[in-house]
C-alpha cells in the first residue's frame, strides 16, 4: 500500500465534512438531489442525538430483528481446517435472513420521522430488497424495488417473496439488467419524486452520509462481537474476515475494530471466474479496478481505459457491485484491511463443506469470506481466534447452487 | 470569466435579435461517428444557435431512455472521449460562431484526466461544460479548473434548489444556467407552463446571466412558449427520439435518418423564433 497516504490519529473518525474517507466518498448527484441529501444529513445528525431515536431501533432490534445474533463457535469446521479457532457472527439469523435488516431498520426509521411516506430502494440478490419491503410493511409504506431483469431471473424466491410483503419490482433492463442499473434506476425514481421518497440504499456506497450512515447502522455487528467475545474468551478476536459487495456487512463487523492495531482484517470481493480472466469475469473492484466516480461517491470501480463502467460477475448476485463502498476503498489505501478475493469455485466449496460440517447453509456471499477463511484458518495456531461474519443464510441461492453442481432439484 | 467566450457573444447576439435561443442535445458518436458528425454539421443550418454534445456513458443516472439507448448505441459503436473531442474539433473547421458545451457525467472525464481533458476540449473548440454528477460542493474536481481554463461551466438548477442553495449554485456558474423544468430524468413528461416564468426570472435576477430551459420539450409548440419567457430553450430527447425512428432492425443509420433530423431540428427552431414576433 502507498505510504504517501495520510493516516489520521484514529481510523474511526470518517468521514470529513465534504463526506470523504481521504479522496474518497463525496457528493456527486445531480443538483436536483442534492437538497434532499443535505436535508438527509441533517435529519441524521439530529436523530442520532435523539435517545427517543435509539430506544426505538433498539426495541425493534431485539423484538423484531432478533438481535443480538449469536456468535457461534464452529467447532467442527475450527477441527476440520486444523488451525485458528474460528468464530460465526451469525447475522444470518436475522429476520429476513441476512444482515441487510440492521440498516434498513435504521433508515426506516428515519423515514418516518422525515415524514416520508414512500420507500424505494435498488437489490442485487434480493436480500435488500426483502429487508426493504419487511419494514415498509411492518410500517405500513408503500414500497418499490428497483431489482435487474437478470437478478429477477436469479433470484425468483425472493422476488416472490418481496410481492407478497406487498411491494412492487421494477425490473430494470437498462444496462445489463444487474444491481448497478438497478441502482441507476432507484436514482432516476428519487429525482423524479422527491418530495415524497426516501430511497433506503442497501449498502454503504452512495453519496455522503450514506456510506456513513448504513455503516453505523450495520456497526451494531462489531460493537456486538466485541463484548460477545470478551465473554466468550476474555480477549478481543486476532482476525476478523468478511465478504464485499458493496461492503456493509463487512464495515459493520469491521468498523468497530478499526484503531485496535493488533487485529488483522480481511475483506474477500468476489473474484468469479478469476480475476486473472480479465473485464467481466469477476467483481473485484479494488484488485482488479481503479478510482473512478459512479453512484455519488469516488471510490474504486471496474471499469474501461475511457471510463465506462464494466459490469462485474460472480454467481453471487449480492456481490457483483462493479464498485465497493468508499471507506474501503480508502482502508485499502491506508493499508489498514487487506483486500482478497475467492473464486466463484471456491465459494461454491467452502458453501458445501459449511452445510455438511456446521448444519448450516450460508448464502453464497459469505461463503466467500468462508472461502478465505479455509484458506488462512490452518496456517494459523489454535489460540488465534477467527471472526468470520455470517451474514446471510442460503435458502435463497439453493437454485443457483444446485445449476452449479448440476442438479436438477426437481428431479431429486 | 476572464474574457469574453463564444457563449457569452452567442447570448449578446440573440439578445439584440431580441429573440430566444434554440439549444440542442445531440449525443456524440450516436448512431455511429460519420452519422453522428454530419448531424452536428447540419444543426447551426437548421436553426441551433447552440449545440450541447452528449459524452457517452454507460451509467447515466440523470437520463431517460431515449438518452440512455443513445449513449449505449454510440457506445456499442465504439465511441471514446477522443472522438468526441475530434468530432468538435472537425466541427470546428468550418464553424467559428455556433458554441459547443460537451454534456454528462464526470467519470469519462475523471478517467481521461481533468488536465488533459480541460487541455484537449479547449484545443478542440470546446466552449463550455455540463456536467450533471457535479453540484457545487464538488466544485474544485472539475468547474474551477474549467474556468480557470476559460471554459464555461455550466450548472443545472432544479425546482428543489431553494432560495438557501440557489446563490451556492450560481456562484461559480457562467456562460448560462440551465433550468430543469421539472423534477425528474430527461424525456419523462411533457414540460407544462406553470410557474415557469416565475422561476424563470427569479434565476435571470438572482444569477445576472442568461437562463436556458430544457427537460420535456417535445414539440414547436412547447419550444415556442418556453422561448415566451426564457432565453433559451434546450431539446434533447425528442430529436433523440427522431434519430431513433430512423434507425434500421440492426440498429443502424438509414438513408432519411439525418434530414429527418435535421427537418425536425428545423421545425423546433421555428417554433422559438415565432415566439416573440
Ligand atoms: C447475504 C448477503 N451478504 C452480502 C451482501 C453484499 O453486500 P454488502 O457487501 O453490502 O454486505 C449481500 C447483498 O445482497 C447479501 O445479500
């Protein structure tokens, strides 16, 4: 990583006043949006301050959510890789099923005390989108999710799903039909109907504050693992792994970590066919991108020598974001995570060797972080203690896994 | 600004016509290069007092999607920002009067290099920039380096922009302001009249320069009672729109494609200056 970038005194104190990590981050909308993205922050400066704001996420956190989520010790994967003793943060059993409620639930509710009386919001897998379409039922808001053609090919469970919590997909077949357009899509919506919308983005990329604000609504996965751990082996983990999309289930786990210098971390993007394969195989966008300014913030994106977007790929549909939140993308330059990647394959196989060994099925996204963690956990001692964040359940990819593996579910 | 840009002189001329200028939005490279150039070179002749070019991008988050299959189709024939710039500067060969304001989004630019980019389009004829992802809290990645380089940057203001935001928007805005008529992306609905001269002219006192009018004119008519009230009206999707009538089953540029454009162009431009007569 380059020296010349600037570490500050705390890791932890992100973003500036113009909404940067470093370079990163920013504002860059169109001017139609931008007052509603001022007004944004300053709904959220404020409701932060506001006991009354988090008695209330609390409350639904614990009756609604589930929370706290376990965290788990896989004893016969820890037995089986021969190494470090490796932990479950199992956000998968969230309801919906996977971390995306911790933030949706935080901006729900900001939703509510802006008076705003229409949801949108833009999904990749699905997960966000269920998430979405949940709490605007639960509080009773109408709801539109802006899902690619190709996702909704994908991921038909969960469109399902999303219909019969009452909200309406859009499918978006600009672009490729992926997350990104969805994202394009969401954005053309919102300045369209301004007034009445507040568009929940399910990870933390977009313009400042949401790569802040979806942050500190996910660090509630750190903050717990800290005290969960401390009970669990009276010392804090040594590593903590997790896998990128966008990165929220990783900055959530990650953030709270940050100034303690001991701990190592790693993020795992999704490196589908290979990185090595070149444009449109993977979605590896800080191995295999460069800085660039899409979706309202600089951050790190696939993209072409003349600056087009390039879509990514990976067989998991929550993870082919061709960019990655900009805090990570600085954390990358600072030198402070240190960003892998594991291969479609890989993800398939440490998906399979966690339903046999554990009894549980995680969703293909984290079985990306699993993937590395097979990797390092033997080259490890057996009083490292390992943090993977189990951040969604599988019942969703079941199809894609079994077309993988060639299986016809319908014969079996 | 420090000194007097073709945009500046465009506006002074039209206002001692004491008319309204015709501004259109064509997107460069769209269908395909040669296409693409001899539309440009045809629009002053049909009326365009002002020409915005489209860069292509392959995510444009402000746009409709008659812009958006533009942009794709013109990237999908190779288009590249060198081109763009090469197809200003080809226009520019026999055209010293009509200004050009490349329009779109910052990470083509970003990518070519801000220096380099601000460099080549003033080396082209490049008179001015739109660049949608750039509101003023960006304002030192791309718009003080335009016009430190003399290049106009142009801003868009919206019906959100409250009189709090409205001098911040301005600040730094020159050659002209662009007025969106309506929340929303380009080629939605049809532009109406209420209130728009009122906005009209709260930008033309607040912001000193000349106020330009686009999203949602699709016909003379609309043309012509925007041109009523403001000192320009822009068109985009619409002659978009009729390029796209034109366009074979492979997507290709047929033989009525640039004088159907060109006619269209012209019908538009009629429609602003009857406006005042
Ligand atoms: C279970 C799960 N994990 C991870 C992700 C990727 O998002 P992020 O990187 O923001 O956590 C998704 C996105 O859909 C997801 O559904």
């Amino acid at each position: 990583m380059s020296d010349s970038v600037e570490r500050p005194n705390s890791l932890r104190s992100g973003p500036d006043d113009h909404g940067r990590f470093g370079i990163f981050g920013g504002r860059f909308v169109a001017e139609t949006l931008m007052p509603l993205i001022l007004d944004l922050e300053t709904a959220y400066e404020e409701a932060k301050k506001d006991p009354a704001f988090k008695a209330e996420m609390d409350d639904l956190w614990t009756h609604y959510v589930g929370r706290p989520s376990p965290l788990y010790y896989a004893e016969r994967l820890s037995e089986h890789l021969g190494g470090a003793k490796i932990y479950f943060k199992r956000d998968e059993l969230n309801h919906t099923g996977s971390h995306k409620a911790n933030n949706v639930l935080g901006q729900i509710l900001l939703a509510r005390r802006m008076g705003k009386k229409r949801i949108i919001a833009e999904t990749g897998a699905g997960q966000h989108g269920v998430a979405t379409a949940t709490f605007a039922a639960r509080f009773g808001l109408p709801c539109v999710i802006f899902m690619g053609a190709t996702d909704i090919e994908r991921q038909k469970p969960n469109v399902f799903r999303m219909r019969l919590l009452g909200a309406e997909v859009v499918p978006v077949t600009s672009g490729t039909g992926t997350l990104k357009d969805a994202m394009n899509e969401a954005l053309r919506d919102w300045v369209t109907h301004v007034e009445e919308t507040f568009y929940i983005i399910g990870t933390v990329a977009g313009p400042h504050p949401y790569p802040a604000m979806v942050r500190d609504f996910q660090s509630v996965i750190g903050r717990e693992v800290r005290e969960q751990m401390m009970a669990a082996e009276g010392r804090l983990p040594d590593s903590l792994v997790a896998c990128i999309g966008g990165g929220s289930n990783a900055m959530g786990l990650f953030h709270p970590f940050l100034d303690d210098e001991g701990i190592e971390i790693f993020g795992v993007e999704a490196a589908g066919r290979g990185v090595d394969q070149g444009d449109g195989h993977h979605a590896a966008s800080l191995t295999g991108g460069r800085p660039g300014v899409l979706h309202g913030n600089r951050t790190y994106l696939l993209q072409t020598d003349d600056g087009q977007i390039i879509d990514g790929h990976s067989i998991s549909a929550g993870l082919d974001y061709p960019g990655i939140g900009p805090e990570h993308a600085w954390l990358h330059e600072v030198g402070r995570v240190n960003y892998v990647s594991a291969t479609d394959r890989e993800a398939l196989d440490a998906f399979q060797t966690c339903c046999r060994l554990e009894g549980i099925i995680p969703a293909l996204e984290p079985s990306h972080a699993l993937a590395h963690v097979i990797k390092l956990a033997p080259t490890l001692p057996s009083d490292h203690l390992m943090v993977m964040n189990m951040c969604g359940r599988g019942d969703k990819d079941v199809f894609t896994v079994a077309a993988a593996l060639g299986v016809d579910v319908d014969e079996n | 600004m420090k000194t007097e840009t073709r945009l500046d002189k465009k506006f002074a001329a039209l206002k001692a016509e004491g008319r309204a200028g015709f501004v259109t939005y064509v997107m460069a490279g769209d269908p395909d290069l040669e296409t693409s150039f001899e539309i440009l070179k045809g629009l002053p002749g049909a009326g365009a007092d002002i020409i915005e070019l489209g860069m292509p991008f392959t995510d444009p988050m402000a746009d409709g999607p008659a812009i958006q299959a533009a942009g794709l189709r013109a990237l999908k024939g190779g288009q590249t920002m060198d081109k763009t710039l090469d197809l200003v500067t080809r226009f520019r060969q026999d055209n010293q009067d009509t200004p050009i304001v490349l329009m779109g989004y910052y990470n083509p630019i970003y990518s070519y290099g801000v220096d380099r980019f601000l460099e080549a389009a003033k080396a082209a004829g490049v008179d001015g920039l739109i660049v949608v992802d750039l509101p003023p809290e960006e304002d030192e990645e791309l718009c003080l380096p335009a016009l430190q380089a003399n290049i106009n940057f142009i801003r868009l203001t919206a019906p959100t922009t409250d009189d709090k935001r409205l001098p911040a928007v301005l600040a730094n805005t020159s050659g002209f302001v662009y007025y969106v008529s309506m929340t929303g992306i380009t080629g939605s609905r049809d532009i109406d009249s209420g209130g728009l001269k009122t906005a009209v002219q709260r930008l033309q006192t607040q912001g000193k320069l000349p106020v330009a009018v686009g999203f949602g004119i699709k016909t003379p008519s609309h043309a012509k009672m925007v041109a009523q009230v403001a000192d320009a009206a822009v068109v985009g999707s619409a002659i978009i729109d009729q390029l796209a009538a034109h366009l074979d089953d492979q997507g290709a540029a047929t033989e009525g494609l640039v004088p159907a454009v060109l006619t269209f162009t012209g019908e538009l431009a009629g429609g602003v200056r009857s406006a005042r007569s």
